[in-house]
C-alpha cells in the first residue's frame, strides 16, 4: 500500500504565497510524486504542475507563478505558490506513479479570498 499526505494548505489573501507539501509513505519501493492537480466542487480535476523526467508541464494559469520541486528520491515534494489570485482557490492534490496505478491523498484546501 502506498500513503500520500498533503499538507500546507489555508486561507491567504490574494497576491500572497503558499508553500503545499506532499509525503508518500507505506510501500513506497517504485512511487515517484509525479506532479500536483486541483479541484473545484462540480469540476474536473486540472493538472498544476508535472514533472517526467527531464519534462516539466506547468497549466498556462500558474506558469510563472508556481513551482514544483521534489527531492532526489521522489518521496516529498512542494508546489510553491507564488502571487496567489482568488482563482487558485481549490483543492490541491498530489499525484503519486507507482507501477500500473496512480494514488492520490485527500487534498488540502487552498482558500484565496480578502
């Protein structure tokens, strides 16, 4: 089994930062975080930020503004929130490649409002 954890989320106001952190735990023996997505209630789920091997994506929306960075064995990662908008509000998720299946925590909340 493989746990994921994120964490860091919370209320700021707009043009202010967040630094979310994300820890994989349990059988973690070929899991790499793989990148951060979020989530508005009635909507998809959107990819944040990815990182593939030498491959960064980051959505056109945060480009410039976020950043995500993991450690060399892949088991922590971050997504630096930078210049905050009220848009960014969402539940962020981390996204977790292991083998055939893709894991995902619970999210933490991410609230941008004055």
């Amino acid at each position: 089994q493989v746990q994921v954890v994120e964490s860091g989320g919370g209320l700021v106001q707009p043009g202010g930062s967040l630094r979310l952190s994300c820890q994989v735990s349990g059988n973690t023996f070929g899991a790499d975080i793989v990148g951060w997505y979020r989530q508005t209630p009635g909507n998809s789920r959107e990819l944040v930020a990815t990182r593939s091997g030498n491959v960064e994506t980051y959505a056109d929306s945060v480009k410039g503004r976020f950043t995500f960075s993991r450690d060399y064995e892949r088991k922590t990662g971050y997504l630096q929130m930078d210049t905050l908008e009220p848009e960014d509000t969402a539940v962020y998720y981390c996204k977790v490649n292991s083998g055939w299946t893709s894991y995902w925590g619970q999210g933490t909340q991410v609230t941008v409002s004055s």
